[in-house]
C-alpha cells in the first residue's frame, strides 16, 4: 500500500514471488503488482489431504489407487517390509495386493468411459484401500471426485489427454501433470481477474 503509488507513476510492473491466491488479487491490482507466482498449487496435487485437483469453482480430493510394482507406494512398500525375509510370501502378498490395485484401476476407467456403475466402482476402490488401513479415509471424497467428473470440464490439454487419470493419485509423474493443470487453472484465472484475456 505504502509504495504502490510510487510504483503505478514510474511503470514498473512489480513480481510477487512465492505469493499466489485468489484473495489477494484485488488488493495486488490496487498496489501495481502486475505478476506473482507460487508453487502451492503444484504441490497440493499430491501434498495436500483433501484438495488436489482445482476446478474453477471448488477442489476435489485425489482418488488414492497405491501403484504396486515400479514405483511402488510407500504405503505398498510398508505392507511388504515384514515379509522382506521370505522371498515367497513376500511375492505371494505384492501379487494379491497388485490384483487389487488393478481391479480398482481397471472398475475407475470402465466408470469413467460409462461402462461401470458407481457403486461398483467404489466396492473395488475400498476393497484397496482398506489394505492399508493407515487413519482416516476419504471414500465420500473419492465418491464425489468420480460422481463429479470435473476432468470432462476442464480444457486444458492435461485433462482433455488424461481424462479421468489426472484424478489419481499414484506416481510422481502423474502427479505432478495434476500440479501442472493446477497452476494453469490459477493463471487463467489471474488473467480473468486483473482484467486481461484468458488463454488456451
């Protein structure tokens, strides 16, 4: 406030770094901050319990479907610890887990292409999801994610190539594309806010 006057007279467009959320927009309009940035909304894809896939309007909790083999989930990896010692069980136990894992994918895909009813779908997911029986769940979130499908009303091009994979919540990569379309969703709305013309 103090030096914003000062700033709009000389020209000088003023960069807020680590700065980014909708509340403060109107007030960096008024003090002559022309950009900001932030990685919160990378970040939340996959750091944040319950908000990590930003709509217009709201978020949405990550469908949680633990990879088991490759990359595997540090919660995978801590199933399979104790059995380290017997190389049989070990296996027995990450191919039970990995069955699950992609019944659970494959009943998300089926009801994403309107091949699988909801009910179904959430059955597989919950059966998964309680191996790891690690504190509370969020299957109404998860419910409500899928129920949703904000993926199918977003045009970015992670979301239009990604369809309903960009709502889970699995490996580094994946992720982080969940993160990309984050920020982009904020810039268009920065662009919308401070009076300039969204982008594609």
């Amino acid at each position: 406030k103090a030096i914003g006057p000062l700033i709009r007279e000389s020209g000088v467009e003023l960069h807020f770094l680590g700065v980014a959320r909708f509340n403060l927009l109107e007030q960096f309009k008024e003090s002559g901050v022309t950009s900001c940035d932030s990685a919160s909304t990378l970040f939340q894809a996959f750091k944040s319990t319950k908000e990590n896939y930003h709509a217009p309007e709201r978020t949405y909790c990550a469908v949680r479907i633990p990879p088991v083999k490759g990359d595997a989930s540090p919660k995978v990896r801590k199933l399979l610890t104790p059995l380290k010692e017997d190389p049989v069980a070990s296996q027995k136990e990450e191919d039970r887990l990995y069955a699950l894992e992609q019944k659970a994918l494959s009943s998300v895909r089926s009801y994403a292409a309107g091949k699988a009813d909801l009910e179904d779908t959430m059955k597989d997911l919950v059966a998964y999801e309680e191996e790891f029986g690690d504190g509370k769940k969020h299957f109404e979130l998860f419910e409500e994610t899928l129920r949703d499908r904000p993926w199918e009303n977003c045009s970015c091009s992670i979301c239009r190539d990604s369809g309903v994979e960009i709502v889970l919540l699995r490996g580094n990569n994946r992720n982080r594309r969940r993160g990309f379309h984050n920020t982009w969703l904020f810039y268009q709305g920065f662009l919308e806010r401070t009076g300039r013309a969204p982008k594609n």
